[in-house]
C-alpha cells in the first residue's frame, strides 16, 4: 500500500542506486541494533534501513504535522469521557478538518487511495491507533478499523470517516462495535 522500497519485492524494487553511508553510533546504539537484529533474525543494516524509512516515512512529517504519540490507555479513559453523541461530532469535525488535512498534507492529494494509504499510517504501520485492514471485490471496498477503547471510539472514527468519505463524493455505511468499525464504500474504482 506504500511506495517503501523495503516493502516491495527484490523484482518491483525501482532501479535506484543504492547509496553507501558510513556513520559513527554510540556504542549503546550499536549493542541494541546488534540485539534487535539478533532477536528478529535479521541483519543491521536492514534494521537500520527500517528506522530511517520511519523516520522519513513518519517521524518527520508527523512531527511537522503537529502529531504527538498518546498511549492507548490515555486515549480509552479521553474517549470514556465522552457522550456518544459528543464522540460523533468529536469525530464529523476530525474527518472534515484533521483527517483531510493529514491526508492532503501527508500525500499532496485528497483522494480515496490517499486516504487509504493515510489509514495504514495511522494504523499499524506507525502511528499504532488502531488495527487496519481494507479490502475489494470488484464492487464494494470494506475497510475494518479495530481498536479496544469501546463505543465512543467506534462512533468518532465511524463520523469521521464519513465526513471526509462524503467530502470525497462516496456513500459509506457503516457497522460499529465497542472493538471496531466496519466502513462500506461504494462508488469507487
């Protein structure tokens, strides 16, 4: 769903060339790649390529952007608070400002693909919000927002999504939970 070269194939990779760096880590740096690597099987250099496509992939446009990282548990005893009726406007009002904006800001264009694409960084790819999952049968597109922070979540990620789904010109139904929202969307390609 990203445009990472880590992500695609050794055969759909782009014919970049790939630059050499040399860099100096603190030693404390260096032992907890080593063990990371270590412990994910995996090598540190390809460690260290995963952390700087963070870092230019999230880090720094979420920084720009103005995102800051909330615990999970701070986040369920906010939404707790909340009426469902307050978390509805909460999320009407997210979906038509802050959602638009994100995805218009991260991908430099107000589409159903980028909106796509900006659910996956917000998401588990990186920010870690919820748990997304998208998928289409030719004719319908359903996308699955899980999460465990209860109803008022469920209503605000539900109206914000269709805020900026309408802005977008698509009809979405969905079908909330106290874990999840399930997003249709017809009308798209």
């Amino acid at each position: 769903m990203t445009d990472s070269s880590l992500e695609k194939k050794p055969e759909e990779k782009e014919s970049l060339p790939i630059a050499t760096r040399a860099i100096r880590l603190d030693g404390d740096i260096d032992r907890a790649l080593e063990a990371i690597a270590k412990q994910e099987n995996q090598s540190v250099s390809l460690i260290m390529n995963k952390a700087l496509l963070r870092y230019v992939d999230w880090e720094h446009p979420a920084g720009r952007f103005g995102l800051i990282p909330v615990s999970a548990s701070v986040m369920r005893k906010l939404f707790e608070l909340l009426t469902l009726d307050q978390a509805r406007t909460f999320g009407k009002e997210a979906g038509a400002q802050f959602l638009s904006e994100f995805v218009n800001f991260r991908f430099k264009v107000l589409n159903f693909n980028a909106l796509l694409r900006a659910l996956d960084f917000l998401g588990d790819r990186y920010a870690r919000e919820f748990h997304f999952d998208q998928s289409f049968d030719g004719k319908v597109h359903t996308i699955i927002i899980k999460h465990d922070r209860g109803s008022a979540t469920s209503a605000y990620y539900a109206e914000a999504l269709k805020a900026l789904l309408k802005r977008l010109g698509l009809r979405a139904d969905t079908v909330e939970s106290d874990q999840q929202v399930t997003i249709t969307v017809r009308g798209h390609d």
